[in-house]
C-alpha cells in the first residue's frame, strides 16, 4: 500500500510597483492574489506600503486616516475571503490612534476574512546613504513598541518590517516566542538592496532557524523613488527558495510561491541548537 505524504502548504510572495493611486494598487493586489490562489497558496504576503507608496507626505495626508476610518482594512479582509487566502498585507500607513503621528501597520487577515494580528514597525528608517538618498521616517512616523508573533496556515509567523530587518535582536526575540518563520515586507532602496538584501535576509533565516518571507516592492514609482525587488523566500538553514529578481511581470506585478516545509526549522534548529547553547554560558553578555 502506498501512502501519500501531504503537500507542503505554499506561500505566495506578491512583488509589486505600488504608487499614488490606492484604489489602483488594491486592483493590482486583487489580480495578484487570483493568481496566487490559482496556484495552490495557503497565504499570501504583500510588500511594505502595498496600499499606497508615497513620499510626498502633503499629497499622501489625504488618504492617510485613523484605521477605523481607513477603507483599505475592510478591502483586503473581503479580498481574502472572496479568494480564500490567507493575507499578509505588507503593510500601510496609517494614523496613531492619537491623531498625531503616522504607524507603519502590517495586518495578518484569515482566510474569513477576520484580521488575526496586527503589528507597528518599530524601527524607523532615518539615514543618509553614501548614494545621496536621504530619509527620516520618524520626522511622521512613530515606532511600534510591542512584538507579534501569529499562528497561520503556515506555523507561527513573527511580523517585522523592512528596516527590522538590521536588527537581529529582534528576530532572536520572535524565535523565543515560538516563531517558526518570519515575514519582512520591504520597499529596499537599490543601493542598499544590491549591498546587503540578500546576506541579511539569509542571516535572519540561519540565526533564528526560521522561514523568511520577504515580499518587495521593485522598479521606479510615480513618486520618484527605485526599490530593488527580488522578494526572498529563505529556508531556516539560509537556503533561497525563490528569488523574484527585480522585473515584474506584464501584468504589473510578479507571483512567487515557495512551498514551506513544517519541519525545517526543527531540522535546523536540532543541527545547530543556538538557544541550548546561549543557555549554557554563564557570561553576561
């Protein structure tokens, strides 16, 4: 008798080019996740700022409301149910419940269409590259101050976002609250992209003995800026499972699907068991 071992479940990471339009990017995110879910996808996950991508702050404050005001919370719930996919919207921007700064807000959605788990991007992007480029999220933005980890369709899944990603104590910390992958939607700006994208994002996956899941945005946008794509799919042991590159498809935007292996991150983990080994040092590091 033979016995059929189940199928992995897959996730789908949804590179995307997102503008000034959000009704335009919510249309794009609708065809993108027909797509994923034609494709057998558990969960799909969307880049950083999926709903709107827009460093003009005057012109981008009209649509930026409180999220019981916001109408892009209810547009991916029902966009989720009416594809049965699990969701990871990347994330959006919206106002502080006081009115007076700006959150970078992720959403993980079921399925039903109920949001399971919301997270703030703690750590904000305030640099001067040796490119030129220069970005001070904090002067409109306020930092998160409490770490999410949410079970999925595809295990525990801890949430960060884009610049978390240089932060690896972070991550150590979702480890410890039971995450078995880790989701980090990004807008990278190309010279830092082409500098460390890929060797932190595996650095994550390897340190943590997670999945990373890290869905992109990628080309140049109608507000001036160039992101550097290639959403990663990593394994727990570094390996990259999918690489989106940095083209996007006719239609606008490109699908990857990985497929998640439920037992990776024990295998890596039991390979090189760095929490046993912290445990056993008596220095105070």
């Amino acid at each position: 008798m033979t016995t059929t071992l189940p199928s992995p479940p897959i996730a789908a990471l949804i590179q995307m080019t997102s503008g000034i339009d959000p009704a335009a990017n919510l249309a794009t995110i609708d065809r993108a996740m027909a797509d994923a879910a034609a494709g057998g996808a558990a969960m799909a996950f969307l880049p950083e700022m999926s709903l709107l991508l827009d460093r003009d702050r005057a012109r981008s404050a009209a649509h930026i409301v409180r999220e019981a005001d916001s109408p892009w919370p209810t547009a991916l719930q029902d966009m989720a149910q009416k594809h049965g996919l699990w969701l990871h919207s990347g994330s959006m921007p919206l106002l502080a419940d006081d009115g007076e700064r700006r959150v970078n807000r992720s959403h993980v959605i079921a399925a039903d269409g109920n949001i399971r788990a919301r997270y703030d991007k703690i750590h904000m992007f305030d640099v001067t590259l040796p490119s030129g480029e220069n970005w001070t999220e904090s002067a409109a933005y306020a930092g998160g101050d409490a770490l999410v980890v949410v079970d999925t369709p595809l295990g525990a899944l801890g949430l960060s976002i884009c610049y978390d990603l240089r932060f690896p104590e972070l991550y150590r910390a979702l480890a410890d609250r039971g995450a078995a992958l880790i989701a980090i939607p990004a807008a990278f700006t190309v010279s830092t992209g082409e500098a460390h994208w890929h060797v932190l994002m595996r650095a994550r996956a390897i340190e943590t003995g997670c999945h990373v899941l890290a869905a992109a945005q990628s080309g140049a946008h109608p507000d001036g800026r160039s992101t550097y794509g290639h959403s990663l799919a990593v394994d727990p042991w570094g390996a990259v499972l999918v690489d989106a590159g940095a083209a996007r498809d006719e239609a606008g935007y490109r699908v990857m699907l990985a497929p998640i292996d439920p037992a990776a991150a024990q295998r890596a983990r039991a390979a090189i068991p760095l929490a046993r080994s912290r445990t056993m040092r008596n220095i105070a590091l």
